[in-house]
C-alpha cells in the first residue's frame, strides 16, 4: 500500500512515496540560488515541502519538473521550523544526494496539477494575517507598477513591484513583489497573454496597511498565469464582459531614480 503524505512523521527515514510535484521553485539570497524546492501531493490530499540544499540544488532542479509525477526513495524527514511555511505538514523531507528520484506515470485517483490553499479576500486578514502558512490568492490583473528601486529604512536600495488584483466583487487586493521577486517577474510576457489576466500569487506573507490587507513576496514566492484550474472559469466568464485593460499604478513616494 502507498504511503499516505498525512502519515509522515518528523525524523523519519521512509523507502518509498509516490507523489505529483505541483510547485517547485528555487529560493534566492542576494540573486544567488540558496537551495531547491517542491510540494509533493499525493492522491489523497497530502502535501508536503521537500528541500535539497545548495551542494544538491542543481542535481533535483534537473531532475524534478513542475508537473510530473515521481516515485522517492529511501528519504528521510525533519522538522519544519522556518517562520513560514507553503503547507500544513509541519515536516519536510530531506532531499540528498542519496535519494533516489525516479518518473513514474500518472498516479490514479487523479491528483490536480496546481496546489494552491486560496483565501478569500474578504478573510485574509482573519485568516491569514500572523497565520505561519502563507497565503495564495488568485484574482483578475487590475493594475500594476513598472519594476522600481525604492528605499527601505533610509539606508538600503530595494527592488519593488506593485500589482492590484480583482475579485468578480469588485473587491481590490494589493500584492507586493520584494528583491529577486520583483526583478525575475517578467511583464514582457504579458502582452502575449489572452484578456482577461487571471493571476495566482502563492506563497505570500500578509500584512496590514490602513485596515487594509496587502500580500508581500517571500523567497517561496510564485506566480502562475491563467491556471488551468476551475477557479479561473468564474473570472473568464465574468471579466468577458466587461473592459478590462490593464492600468499603470503611480510610483512610489520613495522611488530612487538614476
């Protein structure tokens, strides 16, 4: 019998699991690489976050594609305790040299090729506000910032890019891209994408600003353009009709222009 994801158990060694990697990014520090990672999902609803440090970086981000379904071997777990987290599997599993990564066919039952926990705008400060697990919404592409340099703290020169997101309320989100975030989002790549833009922003960290609630990158940070999940059909049929171009957002008040 497979082994069920929800049944991982911290300083574990485990022989074998079957999952889908349905996230996959590489962390940054400074625009270096710092180490690989991926949320595995099985076909019962498990997901949990593997990371292979930088000695192993480049051996798992060939080997693992976003998408793809895998068989792990012979890994061991330890205990999630960085601030934040993209699951709610409080381990992680150690990828090392010695595991053994092999693509399998599609695992039945099917497991859905995104994983996203989306939150309400309505409740993100509730639900999401100091919560460790970061958040993911998805809404219409509203508005956005050209990328910029702003001053953080009077002293040190920060990358920034802003984005308003759109539910099919009318509700308005802010979403803020930090450092490497905000240099890798490529906006060229919009004007190629179909009207309107729907766009999933996971792995967020929220904050308050005047009772409002706004989403700032974290190094777990993605983005996915018109996702082929079911979500997306609601905004589709309702932006259809409606204008919808993309506005310019003001640049910030403590922009750094050279």
């Amino acid at each position: 019998m497979a082994l069920p994801i929800k049944q991982i158990k911290k300083y574990n060694f485990y022989p074998s699991l079957r999952a889908r990697a349905c996230r996959v990014w590489i962390a940054k520090f400074n625009g270096q690489p710092s180490n690989f990672n991926c949320v595995f999902v099985d076909n019962q609803g498990g997901a949990i976050q593997a990371l292979a440090k930088t000695r192993d970086l480049l051996t798992f981000a060939a080997t693992i594609i976003e998408g793809n379904h895998y068989e792990i071997k012979g890994f061991y777990t330890y205990e999630n305790r960085v601030v934040n987290t993209v699951t709610v599997h409080d381990d992680v599993i150690d990828l090392k040299s010695n595991t053994k990564i092999t693509g399998i066919e599609a695992i039945t039952p099917h497991v859905p090729r995104y994983y996203f926990n989306f939150i309400d705008y309505a409740h993100i400060l509730t639900k999401s506000k100091g919560s460790r697990i970061l958040t993911d919404v998805l809404g219409r592409l509203k508005a956005l910032q050209p990328l910029e340099q702003v001053m953080v703290c009077g002293q040190t020169l920060e990358n920034k890019r802003e984005f308003m997101l759109e539910n099919i309320r009318g509700e308005e989100l802010h979403i803020t891209l930090w450092g490497d975030s905000a240099r890798d989002f490529d906006e060229l790549a919009l004007h190629n994408l179909p009207s309107p833009v729907i766009i999933a922003f996971a792995g967020f960290r929220v904050t308050e600003f005047k009772g409002k609630p706004n989403l700032n990158s974290t190094t777990t940070s993605l983005w996915y353009f018109n996702p082929d999940i079911p979500e997306c059909l609601a905004y589709k049929h309702f932006f259809a009709q409606l204008p919808v171009e993309i506005q310019q957002l003001p640049s910030s008040s403590n922009v750094v222009y050279r």
